[in-house]
C-alpha cells in the first residue's frame, strides 16, 4: 500500500533589510493546511527568487542587489541534500538588481533578469548543475532609446527564451543557434503603452500565453495561430469601484488549468479568473482578500489543494484552501515572516 505524503517542504526568498536573514523552510502540513517547522535554509543577502532544478538536486537563488561587483546583482548556487541547502558557488549576473531565475525543462540552462541592468544573463550548467562561467549577455537597452529597460521575468517556453521587460512594453522572444539566443521570427509581443508586463505563464501546450501587467493591472491573453501570438483581450484584474494605487505582481494557472490567479498590491487581493479551455479567454470569478499588504509572489502547492501568498509589507505568508471545482478560495492559517517575497516547493 502507497504512503500518503502528508507534508509538502517550502521555502521562502525574503528582502533582508527587515529582519530577515535570508532563505527559509516551512513544513506545509497537507491535513491541517498550516505552515509548521520554521527553519533558516541559507543565510543570504535579499533572496527574492528563487528556482529549483527539474531533478530538485539545485537551487538558484539571485540577490537582488547592486554592489556584488560594481552594478551587478548575483546568483548562488546551492545543492540541495535531505531539503537542506549546502552553498556551492556565487557569480555575478552581469546586471544590477536581478529579479527572477529560470531553469530549461533539462536543466542545462539558467536565465537570470536583471531589473536595474536591463538585460538578461543565460548560462549554461555543468553535469551537477553548477553555472559555467562567461554567460550570453542579452542586452535590453539597445531596444529602445526612448524607454528604460526592465528586464523582469526570463523563462524558457518550448525551446525559446521570452523575457516580459517592464520598460519597455513588450516580451521579447528569442530562439537559440549554433548555442546563443537570437531574437525569433517573432520577436516580440507588445501589450499597451504604460501597462509594464511582469510576469507571463503559459499553457502546457502553448497555445495561450497569459501576460499580468504591473503597472495598469491587467491581464492580456495571447493566443498561437501559425505559430506566431496574437492578442485576444485584455482583462482588469482590480474591481472597477477601487480608487487607490494598486500593481500587480505575480500569476499562476491551476494545474490542471481551469483557473488562472494573479495577485494586486495595493488592492490587496488575489484576482480569479476561469479559463475557456476552447478559447483561451477569461471569466472573472472573483477576488480574495490576501488577510495582509502588498501579495507579491504566490504558489498553488502540489496537490492543487492550498494557495500559498507572501504578504511583504505585513510580514506573513498566509495559505488557502482552493476549490478546484469552481477556484474560490477560503482563509485557512497565516504565519508570520518578514519580508516574504517568494514562494517555492521542493
């Protein structure tokens, strides 16, 4: 008879500049739904994403800072043994300020964003998952003179590379020869003036491309017809009667992909929309209020049953039980944190 897991290991990326003193695990319990064991994984400066190996034997966590070497954030490299996380190796991402890490399904490329740097570091991996030096550097600020580039999710889909930078309105797309990135037949997909695409999530085939836009919160669907996107519609992801400042952060498609979640700060909420299966469009369900300030990075843990929010302003991270047959969410226990800002599960 098959063990039941009854546990599922998280860890936390935080800002350290509120107490925190790096990277920490929690033990979700599956029953109960509450975050138990509490743990300091790494001691590391400002771990605001983070990224495991499809083996899980690696993790790469970027330190979104400016001064590793003069205007370049960094990126180390743990190995992961038992859940516990042994420091391999640190390297500069040729960029100020990385925001988000990639890792390609075979695990033999790694992306890294850097905000500030407006640009995009690709390496390459050794057999163990180590970086090798001397990555492709893809340099956002030779796209546009007129705008400041912001590189800000870089992440590999069916083979090409597709970073949303904030600046400049637009993912960029690029297809991989003779071992570099160059831009694709398609190079990019623009969303409106001002919107600041963030973060984007595919569906598992790639038909649809969903983009969140930070600055004017919204969610704009892409569609694949001739192997070229095109956009479908956009959707507000903040309720129409409220009247404050509010940007958007971080969205996730459930697993089984019926129901797409994205979150406001500001707002303080989590956006639910249902996914047309035929056509890629969105019917909004709903929105939940995150129990704290500021829902940056979110997760939907393994089993499709909880959806996890770090809160970085109120300092917690609050769990959800998710409907899966309908997406709701109900409140279900918080834990406090400071500065949580991203969330992964081994």
């Amino acid at each position: 008879m098959k063990e039941v897991k009854n546990e599922e290991v998280l860890f936390v990326g935080t800002y350290t500049n509120n107490g925190s003193e790096g990277i920490y695990r929690f033990n979700l319990n599956l029953e109960t739904g509450k975050l138990e064991n509490r743990t300091l994984a790494a001691t590391i400066k400002n771990p605001s994403y983070l990224c495991l190996s499809p083996d899980k034997n690696t993790m790469y966590a970027v330190s979104e800072i400016d001064d590793y070497i003069e205007n370049d954030g960094s990126i180390t490299t743990f190995r992961v043994k038992d859940t516990v996380l042994i420091e391999v190796d640190v390297k500069s991402t040729y960029g100020a300020n990385p925001c988000y890490v990639g890792v390609n399904e075979s695990g033999d490329l790694v992306s890294v964003a850097n905000y500030t740097g407006g640009n995009v570091a690709v390496y390459s991996t050794s057999e163990n998952g180590n970086l090798n030096s001397s990555p492709q550097i893809i340099d956002h600020k030779i796209l546009d003179t007129t705008k400041t580039a912001h590189a800000h999710m870089a992440e590999f889909i069916n083979g090409e590379l597709f970073v949303s930078d904030l600046g400049l309105d637009r993912i960029e797309k690029y297809s991989k020869t003779d071992g570099q990135y160059f831009s694709s037949e398609q190079k990019e997909l623009v969303v409106a003036e001002g919107a600041g695409p963030r973060h984007f999530v595919s569906t598992q085939n790639g038909e649809f491309l969903y983009i969140i836009n930070e600055l004017n919160s919204t969610i704009t669907v892409f569609g694949l017809d001739n192997e070229k996107y095109h956009a479908i519609e956009t959707q507000k992801t903040t309720d129409y009667d409220f009247k404050g400042e509010s940007f958007c952060a971080d969205m996730h498609l459930s697993l089984d992909g019926k129901f797409l979640y994205g979150t406001n700060r500001g707002e303080n909420t989590i956006v639910i929309f249902e996914v047309d299966q035929e056509t890629g469009k969105l019917n909004l369900i709903g929105r939940e209020f995150v129990k704290g300030d500021w829902p940056r990075n979110f997760t939907i843990d393994p089993t499709g049953k909880y959806v996890l929010v770090a809160n970085q302003r109120s300092n917690n991270i609050v769990v959800f039980n998710r409907n899966p047959e309908n997406g709701t969410l109900s409140f279900v226990s918080q834990v406090d944190l400071p500065s949580p800002v991203c969330l992964k599960f081994y």
